[in-house]
C-alpha cells in the first residue's frame, strides 16, 4: 500500500484487525484476506498477526508452502456467554432464602423433589 499525501505510513490498531476477524463468516482468514482490509502491507499485517497470537488473541495453522489461515482464539468468556434472551436466566428470581442451603441439599434447593 502506498504512503498518504502527508509522508505517513498508514496504520491500523490490533483492534482493526481482530475486528476484520470478528465480522467476517468464515472461519479462517489467511493473511491475504486480512491485509486486503487494512490500509498496511501484508508482511506488517503478518507481523501484526503473529503479536496478536503471541498474546494468545488469535491462532494460526500453516497452510501449504507459504500460507496461513488465522482465526480468533475462544476465551473462556466467549465458551460461557450467556444469550440475553436464555429462557434460564430471562426472568427473575423465582426464589430466595436467606438461609445457607448445605452442599448434599441443593439439588433439592434448585429442582424440587423428584417425584419417583
């Protein structure tokens, strides 16, 4: 990519690329793919791409010769999202006690007694 009017390289933040990542339907990009919407070069975004995975934001798996395919890494946060509209946790609480319950009870507590 060439440089502006005004002398400057053209940047983009680690934010910029792993948004190219989260807005995208595939499940790898390669590197091409990724550079083509960054205003930087794809050997800085290569670069870029391999920060980002050192601070485990993204993963990568080479490809063939030369090729790279990338893809976000899952936290534990993104594993555990809960939709705002789970049926489970939509409405309010349906009970509370003030008292502790004890370990061996609170199945008891949570789903009622099983009827057998």
């Amino acid at each position: 990519m060439s440089n502006s009017s005004s002398g400057r390289r053209p940047r983009a933040t680690d934010e910029d690329i792993l948004t190219v990542l989260r807005s995208t339907e595939d499940p790898v990009l390669s590197t091409a793919e990724i550079a083509d919407h960054l205003p930087i070069e794809r050997r800085t975004t290569l670069d870029r791409l391999r920060a980002l995975e050192d601070r485990n934001l993204v993963q990568s798996k080479q490809i063939g010769g030369r090729n790279t395919v990338w893809w976000l890494t899952t936290t534990d946060s993104d594993r555990c999202a809960i939709a705002d509209d789970d049926p489970f946790f939509s409405k309010g609480a349906l009970f509370a006690s003030d008292e502790p319950v004890d370990e061996d009870e609170i199945d008891d507590v949570v789903y009622g007694e099983l009827e057998g």
